[in-house]
C-alpha cells in the first residue's frame, strides 16, 4: 500500500450518517463517525473522512458495520471552533463487514515536540509526543501519541527529530474545557502506543 509510514485499520458500526466536510480540489469530502468497541466496552469515536465518490458507490447509511483502510490525517482548525488539531482517518477503501472490531494504527514519523513525562491521578507513568508523519507533496500530519508505564519512561528520552516507528490503536477521549466562562465538552484523539521502534 502506498504511503505505508501511514497506516489505519478500523472496523466498526456507523454511528451517524455522512455530512458534506470541505471541497479538495475537484472533489467532495463527507465525514461520518465509526464506533469501534475495545475488549473493556469503552467506545472510540472515529471521524472518517471519504470521497463523495466511494460513499455513493457504498451508498452509505447509520448502523452498518464498516470496515475502513487508510491514513490518520491532522488539520489545523483556525475557524475557532471545536478543537484546535482535528485527527480524523482518511479511508482508502472501505467495504461493509462481519468482522470484529478493529483499531490498529502504524506510523513511521519524527518526534516534533519535547516528550512530555507525567503521572495519571492514580499515580501511573504516561509519557505525550507529537509525531510529524510525512505524506506527499511535502505535507506533514502532527499526530498526537500517548505511551503509558514502562514504554512511557523509555518514550520520555526521545529527541526532537528522532525517527520512531509504532504501534497502537487511536483512542478518543472526552474533556471539560472553560469557553467564555462556560463549560464545553470537548473530544481529544491521540494515538495509544502499543509498541514503539526507534
């Protein structure tokens, strides 16, 4: 598969129906959200962003179970709405399934931020990096990752411009954030390292 710095598998159930997202050059993107269950019960929300031209093929709808190949995209919201860094999987093929379902992440990229070591509340080890993974034409997506115990205590000694490879699953997670002195829930997204290759 081209592009294979980058690589997003998931399966799971449509939990909305598409919405029109932006116009790329000639084409017409929609987005939808993927539920993908963990083995815990907990569900990750996915954003899926596809081609009007495979959504109508597939002729998309709520509720089916879907599985989906492609890249984890980042885009800078400067609108100021919702969250500053929207992470969002950009399919390349996908087709209706029977599966279980799937999360799995690879991405080869350059670790662009100083790691950043800290303790959960319930006193774990868990350890933020940012990854530059490159696509073509030289744009770059900035993914969040989160590594947690022992992988995090070796992820705080990276630098600036390593080269990592890893493993994980993308996790959504939902926050309070204060908005004019109100309180809004947001959702984060970042990339739950299972294993990681220097």
């Amino acid at each position: 598969m081209e592009g294979m710095n980058n690589v997003v598998e998931l399966c799971g159930c449509i939990a909305d129906k598409p919405k029109f997202s932006h116009i790329g050059g000639s084409d017409n993107y929609f987005s939808f959200p993927l539920d993908i269950e963990r083995l815990s019960g907990f569900v990750d929300t996915i954003n899926i962003i596809i081609r009007q031209e495979m959504m109508d093929r597939l002729e998309i709808d709520d509720s089916r179970h879907l599985a989906v190949t492609g890249e984890l995209r980042s885009f800078n919201n400067k609108r100021g709405d919702g969250s500053r860094l929207v992470i969002s999987a950009f399919a390349k093929d996908i087709m209706f399934t029977d599966e279980d379902d799937k999360n799995s992440v690879s991405l080869t990229g350059a670790v662009c931020k100083k790691p950043n070591l800290r303790k959960t509340p319930m006193g774990r080890q868990i350890c933020d990096i940012m990854l530059a993974v490159n696509r073509r034409y030289g744009r770059s997506d900035y993914l969040p990752c989160i590594a947690w115990g022992r992988l995090a205590e070796s992820t705080a000694d990276l630098k600036i411009g390593d080269m990592i490879s890893l493993e994980g699953r993308i996790q959504s997670r939902k926050y309070i954030k204060t908005e004019s002195g109100l309180l809004t829930e947001r959702t984060a997204f970042e990339v739950s390292i299972v294993s990681l290759t220097p």
